[in-house]
C-alpha cells in the first residue's frame, strides 16, 4: 500500500491538502491519508464494479421474486456506504504496519521470464488457498448462534442479493471476513503489485458472488463456489461458507449442490412466484 500512499502524497495530499510542516513520514498523517484512500477507493471500486455487474450482468427477473424486498437496492447501497468508514479504519491500520515495513511485501521479481510467471502463479495460488480456508472458517464461525444476530444477520437481510448486496455488511462483520487478505503477507513473502492486483481481484470475485449469474464452466463446477453456491448459502444460511472453492465446505460437510445447478433456479421462483421454504 505505500505505492498507492506514494503516488497519493505526490499528485494530492502534498501540493493540495497537508501543511508542507507535516512530513509525509509522520505515522499520524499516513493513517488520515491511509482512512481517505482506502475509503473512497473502496467505494468508488464496488459502485464501479456492482453498477456494472448489476445493469450488465444481473437478471433483473429476480426482483421479482417473493424474497426480494422493498426498495432493496437502494437499502444494499445505504448499507454498504454506511459500513465503509469503519471497515476503512480498521484496514488503514494494519495497511500502515505494511507502510512501515513490518509484512513481507517486496518489489522485486524473482527470475524472469517464464520462472517469474510460474513464481507469480504460485504465490496466486497459495494466496487464494490460504484466505480461503480462512474465510470459510470465519464465515463458519459469524453463524455461531451467539455471533449471528449481532453481526453477520445484517448481510442476510438479502435472501435474493444483487451485486450491490456484496459489501453490505455490519463493518465488523466485513472487517473479519477480510482479515486474511491482510493477515497472509505478514505470515508470507509476496509481491507488493501481485498484492495489490489481488486486492482489487478479491473484491471484483465478492461482487461477482452476488450477480445472479450462475454459469460456471462444467469441468470447474466441482470446484469453483461461484454465484449458485453463495445464493443458496443466503436462501439456507447453513451451507456454502467457502469464498472461492467448494473444498472446506465439502470437508467441513457443510457443502450444497447449488438449486441453479440442479435446474430450480430463482429466476424460475421469480417468474413462477414460489417462495422457498
């Protein structure tokens, strides 16, 4: 994140916002700047990302469904806004103990060539696995009984979700759920531009969860948890806790074959006015 701070210092924060007595090394000045960036750059992102999903993407077909409430865009915006400042502070933080070189991010590239991309590859890899296995066990946890109502309830409110459902959250609810991405390169070295292109893939892939769209190439349908898998984790609360892949929640035997996969799809509730019981 000191890349993103750096060229946020020098094109604004710098000539137009800080008193030029207020170093840009100050730890107090980074974390005001570090709230700002991560804030509006996470809001413009997800209202880039789910305005797109939802008028490109999204069957609108599912507004109809019996499930989906009354002016529930709207209120999933609201939400999601309102969640925002807080997630962002929390996050600023442990982005400034990254600023200050305390995680393992580094600039350089190992090998080039066809060795760097394979370096590239597995540390994508071993990102995605490693956050994985530990959203699903958080995620798992927020159903604890104890936790539900005072947390995770609030992102349930969405039986039907539309993308725009994708960061509403309690802010320490979505707070928790992205501790990983955060936590991973304090534990493992990583690239600091393979890091950021993640963080900006991370959220893209919570958007996509939400868009209604359930086709998922057939050899990877046993192992992608895509749109079908986390639509029915909002209609039974239960099951699909996993972000990415099917693997915990087949292990954890909380996995679901997906209604959408199976041929009883919402759009066909919506149409037909079922309502699932």
């Amino acid at each position: 994140m000191d890349i993103v701070l750096e060229v946020a210092d020098r094109n604004f924060f710098t000539p137009f916002v800080y008193p030029t007595s207020w170093p840009e090394e100050s730890w107090t000045r980074q974390l005001l700047s570090l709230c700002v960036v991560v804030n509006v750059g996470g809001v413009l992102l997800y209202m880039a990302m789910a305005s797109f999903s939802y008028f490109v993407l999204f069957d609108h077909r599912l507004m109809q469904h019996p499930l989906f409430l009354p002016n529930q865009v709207r209120r999933e915006i609201k939400t999601s806004l309102q969640a925002s400042p807080g997630m962002s502070l929390a996050t600023a933080l442990l982005f400034l103990l990254e600023v200050h070189g305390y995680s393992r991010l580094h600039v350089a590239w190992t090998g080039s060539g066809w060795t760097m991309l394979l370096v590239t590859a597995r540390d994508v890899v071993a990102f995605l696995s490693f956050t994985d296995m530990c959203i699903y066990w958080i995620h798992r946890t927020l159903h604890h009984r104890l936790l539900y109502k005072h947390l995770h309830k609030m992102h349930h409110t969405w039986k039907v979700p539309t993308p725009f459902a994708s960061h509403a959250f309690h802010p320490l609810d979505g707070f928790l759920q992205s501790v990983p991405y955060h936590v991973y390169p304090f534990l493992f070295p990583l690239n600091k531009y393979v890091y950021l292109a993640l963080f900006v893939i991370v959220n893209v892939w919570t958007v996509s969860i939400h868009d209604g769209q359930y086709r998922v190439p057939e050899r990877l349908k046993y192992f992608i948890n895509g749109s079908a898998h986390h639509t029915d984790h909002h209609l039974y609360f239960d099951y699909n806790f996993g972000q990415y892949f099917t693997l915990w929640d087949r292990l954890g035997s909380s996995f679901k074959e997906p209604s959408a996969l199976e041929g009883r799809s919402l759009v066909d509730e919506a149409v037909g006015g079922a309502k699932v019981e």
